[in-house]
C-alpha cells in the first residue's frame, strides 16, 4: 500500500489551532444564511462549531438580553450550576478567568453525583437531576445554571421558577433525550428568564459549554458592557 497518511499535509504546511478555528469559522459564516455581526451569532457560532452542524442554526434560540445578562453574572462571579458532571469538568476555568479571575472550581456546581441526593432519588422513585436542582436552589438564585443533559432537571427549575420566585440571572437550556425534553423546553421558554436555548430534542453537554464559551467571549470583548458593551 502506497498511500500518504494525510497528517504530512498538515506537517508540510503548517496551520496552528488558532487558525485552524479561525478557518473553521469562516467556513461557518460562509455557508450559514444566518450569518451576522451579533452576539446572538457569536454565541450560535460557537455551538455550530461544537456540533459541527450548520443546520443547528434553526435550532438555537438567544433571548435579546442573554448575553448582557451572562456577562454581568460572570464580571460579578457568579455561582455557576451545571446538570452533569460532564458539562462542570468540560468548562475551562481559563476562559472563566479572563472574566473574573476570582473563578475557581468552588463556583461551579454539580449536585447529581452527592450521596444524598442519590439517596432521596432512590427513596422517592425519581431522577436525582430532581433532588440535584433543588440542592442547589441557593446557588442558583442570580447565578447561572447549564442543562445540556437532564430534561427533569430543567422541569424542576421550572417549578422553583413559578412556585418559589427563583431567579437565576441566566439559564442555557438544552437537555438532549426523548422523554420529558421538548416539554421541558417548552414550559421554561415562557417564563421570563434570560437564555439559550436549543429547541426540540438536541442539545447536550458540548454544545451547552460551548455557549458559556461564547459569553465568556464576549465579555473578554467587552470592557463596558453599559454602553452597548463597549
């Protein structure tokens, strides 16, 4: 067999990780229809890339205050939730810190994994992303809270939204599956609260740290975010 392992393009012509995600970009921005100089598009940008699917685009849904709102919750550190441990080790601490330097991995939460939480889940016959939600309520009343997994999760949120006046500053609203997600989608799109979203049954841990990517971004960007941001 004959045949060139292609990596020897690579290495005959050099190209860093920058630019190959600069390449990847623009290769976004020139085949999406939805392509524009926005935060919205930074942010959906960047779960395209995640997914490496254009089509997503039509899926993805940014409230006009999500940005301003994850910027000021990240400039004034504050709490971060997230359903799956997956989403809490996939978050960068780095990226985080060109924000608030003060971030450290005692701000970001995840309960679902807690021996007591799995033993109320045990005892009541229900998923502990149940019993993880409201473990975390205080945590997450002005901070931000990440679903890229748990549909029942995002349910209880919900509940604790209408029932108990929580106010998380931004939620990112994308739990993947078939049971419980469209509904859960559904219910918390009405409800007032800043976000990102990815309708129907998409979404998932990658694609939920990429959008928190995207606002630490644009807060980087950003030096005065009461003036447009500028």
């Amino acid at each position: 067999m004959n045949k060139t392992a292609y990596i020897n393009k690579l290495l005959s012509e050099p190209v860093s990780g920058s630019d190959i995600e600069k390449l990847s970009f623009a290769a976004i921005d020139a085949e999406s229809e939805k392509n524009c100089l926005s935060d919205e598009w930074e942010i959906t940008r960047r779960m395209i890339h995640a997914a490496g699917d254009v089509k997503l685009a039509d899926d993805i849904l940014v409230s006009p205050e999500a940005a301003r709102a994850g910027i000021t919750a990240l400039r004034e550190r504050r709490p971060i939730y997230t359903d799956s441990n997956m989403i809490r080790a996939g978050l960068s601490m780095a990226r985080l810190r060109t924000v608030n330097s003060g971030y450290s991995a005692e701000c970001v939460h995840c309960h679902v994994a807690d021996a007591d939480v799995a033993g109320q889940a045990q005892s009541a016959g229900l998923p502990r992303s149940l019993f993880a939600v409201r473990k975390a309520a205080a945590e997450l009343q002005g901070g931000i809270a990440i679903f890229g997994n748990a549909p029942v999760g995002l349910l209880e949120l919900n509940r604790m939204i209408i029932e108990d006046n929580l106010r998380p500053a931004l939620v990112l609203a994308m739990p993947v599956g078939f049971v419980h997600v469209i509904e859960s989608k559904e219910e918390f799109l009405a409800l007032g609260i800043p976000y990102v979203a990815v309708t129907g049954r998409r979404g998932g841990s990658a694609l939920a740290v990429s959008a928190l990517h995207a606002i630490c971004t644009l807060a980087a960007r950003y030096s005065d975010y009461t003036r447009g941001y500028k």
